[in-house]
C-alpha cells in the first residue's frame, strides 16, 4: 500500500496487477499469486471505488467476470449470462447481506437460503437438447465462454442423456468441474514421474485438465461435475419449482449429480451453522472447496431481487480463511 499514490493512481497500479493475475489464473490455469492475495488487492479496489464512485470505469475488474476464452476453442455466447458472486468475509458481512435483502424485498419474516459448499473448480454450462447434451461451455467473461463440449463428454458422471422424460425442450445445466484430492495427488505423481511441472492446485489441474485440445488427455484425467444451478430452459413440460432448492432434486431426478453437503438454512444465522459445521468436514470432504454459497431459495425473490453488474444480488459465497490455500501454493512450488 503506497501512502504516496492519489486513489486515482493506486486504483491504476492495483487494475493493472489484477488484470495480470487475471490472464494468468483464467487464460493460462496457472495463479502466480494465492487466491487471498488477489482477494486483499479486490477488496483495496473495491473501497476506493466505493470511495470515489467516480473513478469507476465500465472495464474495472470489479465491473467484469473472469477472463476472456482462449481463441484456440471456438466460442459459445451464453444466452443467459454466466455471472460470479458477491463474497461474504466475515459473520458481519453476512448479517449485512440478509438485510440488504430484506430491506429491498420489504419483509421481515425470515428468508430461507439454500447453502451449498464452494467447490473449487471451473464453472460450466452444459446444454441438453431433447434430453441430449449437446453443448458443454466455460463461463470464459461471462457472456462468451469455450466450447469444450467433446471434453465435458469424457467426464465420468456427466449424462450424456438425461433421464425420465418430462424434461424442458432445452435445458441449460450449471455446475463446477472439479478434481478429487485423491485424483489431484496421483496425476501430480505421473506429472513428476513424466519430468513434467506438476499442478498447483486441484482447481487449476482440473482447469487445465477441461481446456485441452485432445479430449483423450481430458478423459484420462479424474475429473467430476457437480451441478448447482439452472441456465436457459425452453419449453419446461411440467412446471419447475418455485425453490432452487426443487430445481436442483429435479436436476437430480434427471440425473444430474449433485454435491451431497445441500442444505436448506433460515436466515443468516443458520447459515452461519453450516459455514461452521462444513468448515469442520472441509478436510474430510473428497474434494476441495474454497468457502460456502447462499442463494435466496425462492425464485420469485431472486427475480425480484436481480443482479448488480457481475453478480447476483440473492447470493453470496461466505469464503473461509486461506491460510491453507496459501500453504498449499507455497508448498508446491517448492516441490518444483
Ligand atoms: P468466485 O470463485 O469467488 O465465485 C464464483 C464461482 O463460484 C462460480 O463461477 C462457480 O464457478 C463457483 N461455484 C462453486 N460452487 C458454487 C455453487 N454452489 N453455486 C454457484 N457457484 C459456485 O468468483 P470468480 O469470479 O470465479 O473468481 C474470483 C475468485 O477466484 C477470487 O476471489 C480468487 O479467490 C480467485 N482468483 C484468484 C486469482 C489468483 O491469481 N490467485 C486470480 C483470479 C481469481
């Protein structure tokens, strides 16, 4: 932190360093820095902005998800943008989030949340056509990501087909692909075996594991899907659910996998229960997960409620602290 700097010029240094760390975390799969440095320097952004409304420009990483598709894919635009979330630090920050959304809903009964683990992967949208998958995408910035569709194929407990029959003409399926720890250690193993550089961490083997141009190196590698959302849906033969929560049984019920730590909490309280009771299970968890994420559970609220410009204002992910994530990145690179 430079005391020297006006706002102006340290908002210039600190966009600069975040767009490096940008195309290094989501265009190369190779962080240079642990994800709470990134956090700490996105916080700094964000006070002076808030500071200083006027010195936030429409291109500021604060205003922008993710990064750009690599022109090696051909590109997928999403018809419904694929956006990031809001982050939660603190039990403060948590109480703060349910009130904004009871102030702008205008109620005072308690909200119901659905709480889900953080899965530390890549998103990805998968389309079914008539029960068909027939298109699988990267978030990339949001409203154009990858195709990798030959890629998503590969991965084990993707339906190729959906069950049951009363699926909607066109349905969009979001989710995280990850790589177990189990998996993570025994490919770095071979990587090191082989004289190559291993992974730094799950996250970034499984992205580099989705992004490949031979889809028989991303079917040799252990990777899972675990759906958390709905995206476009045409045609729905039978009404869907008026919870996320419902939605995601239907998913279920289609065949869709889902994390197994889904909860449905009241209130922000509760929510705080789980964030603690997960933050206990997280090292026993098969894969790696990098905090919680509430979503307001009723659709007509999330409706109502709608987004800010790269995140739903209905959920938030409550992150852990990243001590660990840290050692992790150091460790490693040690081992290089
Ligand atoms: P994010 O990872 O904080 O949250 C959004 C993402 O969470 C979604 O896109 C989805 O992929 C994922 N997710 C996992 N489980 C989910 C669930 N149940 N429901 C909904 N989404 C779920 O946001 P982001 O924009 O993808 O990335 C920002 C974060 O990435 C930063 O906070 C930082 O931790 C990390 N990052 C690190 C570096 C670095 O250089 N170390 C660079 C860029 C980003």
């Amino acid at each position: 932190m430079s005391n020297a700097l006006s706002p102006a010029q340290r908002l210039t240094q600190i966009i600069n360093t975040i767009n490096e760390y940008n195309y290094q975390y989501y265009v190369q799969d190779n962080p240079s820095v642990p994800d709470a440095e990134y956090d700490r320097l996105m916080r700094e952004l964000l006070d002076i902005e808030n500071d200083h409304p006027d010195l936030r420009s429409p291109d500021s990483p604060s205003q922008k998800v993710g990064g750009a598709a690599l022109s090696a894919f051909e590109q997928v635009e999403h018809e419904v943008p694929m956006l990031s979330l809001d982050n939660a630090f603190d039990e403060d920050d948590m109480q703060a989030f349910e009130k904004r959304i009871k102030d702008r809903l205008k109620i005072s009964t308690e909200i119901s949340f659905s709480c889900e683990p953080k899965l530390d992967g890549l998103a990805v949208s998968i389309l079914y056509e008539n029960g068909q998958l027939v298109r699988a995408a990267t978030r990339g910035d949001g409203r154009v990501g990858e195709n990798i569709t030959t890629n998503v194929r590969t991965i084990a407990n993707v339906p190729l087909r959906l069950r049951g029959e009363n699926f909607p003409s066109r349905l969009e399926v979001r989710g995280e692909v990850i790589m177990t720890r189990a998996g993570f250690v025994t490919l770095n193993e071979a990587q090191i075996k082989k004289g190559k550089k291993p992974f730094v961490n799950p996250r970034n083997a499984a992205a580099g594991s989705l992004r490949q141009l031979d889809p028989k190196i991303t079917a040799a590698r252990p990777l899972l899907f675990y759906s958390y959302s709905l995206g476009l849906v045409e045609n729905a033969q039978q009404p869907l659910g008026e919870t996320h929560s419902s939605r995601l049984a239907q998913l279920s019920e289609w065949g869709l996998p889902l994390s197994k730590e889904l909860e449905v909490a009241q209130g922000a309280t509760q929510c705080l229960t789980y964030f603690h009771k997960i933050g206990e299970q997280r090292s026993q968890l098969s894969y790696d997960i990098d905090g919680v994420v509430f979503k307001v559970d009723n659709i007509a609220m999330q409706q109502e409620l709608g987004f800010v410009a790269r995140a739903p204002r209905w959920a938030i992910a409550h992150k852990f602290p990243a001590q660990e994530e840290m050692s992790t990145l150091l460790d490693v690179e040690f081992q290089v």
